[in-house]
C-alpha cells in the first residue's frame, strides 16, 4: 500500500519535472551580484533555466535536511540519555534478581 501510494505521488511528480525541462531548455543568466556593481561578467552563469531550477530545489532540499537534523540534537541526545537510563536500570534489576536468587529459602513457620 505504501510503495503504491509513493507511486501515485512520485509519477505525477517526476512527468511535470520532465515537461518543465523540455519546455525550459534555453539558456538563462543567472545573476549572483544583485546591485550590479561587480558589472556583467562577474557574478554570471549562463545555463538551462530548468537546471537552475532542479539545483536550487536539491540545494533547498539539502539545507532543509540539515537544518532539521540539527533542530533534533537536543531529542537525539534524550533518547541517548533514556537509553542509557533503560540499560542501568535492567542492571539493576538482573543484580538484584541474582541477589534475590542467592537469599536461603525460609520455611513457612509451623503451626503448633
């Protein structure tokens, strides 16, 4: 059900990206120096509108990851700590299980 669904979505998806390629092959500027003040050549690239638009959406996709894996530090380093929490405490236990183990066993008192 999950592999067809990201099937249902990724298709769509991926015909659009294909039909905005083929519609945007010509060649743009893309300007890095908005006040101009470097003059034409020095922030310019010459390239595929299409291209311009598939490699600002990785990089977008890329920053976004890593921004959001750094967001999560402070709930990766809970879970460490409750993990680690987790394993002290069945330590504990398994000790205290053998130590239990070990006790003599007592006999029920007699009823005289």
């Amino acid at each position: 059900m999950k592999r067809a669904l990201r099937w249902l979505v990724f298709l769509p998806v991926a015909a659009i990206a294909v039909v905005f390629a083929v519609a945007n092959r010509h060649s743009v500027p893309f300007v890095l120096d908005p006040t101009g003040l470097l003059g034409d050549w020095a922030m310019q690239i010459q390239a595929p509108l299409f291209l311009i638009v598939f490699v600002s959406v990785m990089i977008g996709v890329v920053l976004g990851g890593c921004a959001t894996w750094f967001g999560q530090g402070k709930h990766r380093r809970a879970a460490k700590e409750a993990r680690s929490d987790a394993r002290h405490a069945r330590d504990e236990a398994a000790q205290a299980r053998a130590q239990f183990a070990a006790l003599p066993l007592m006999s029920p008192p007699s009823k005289h």
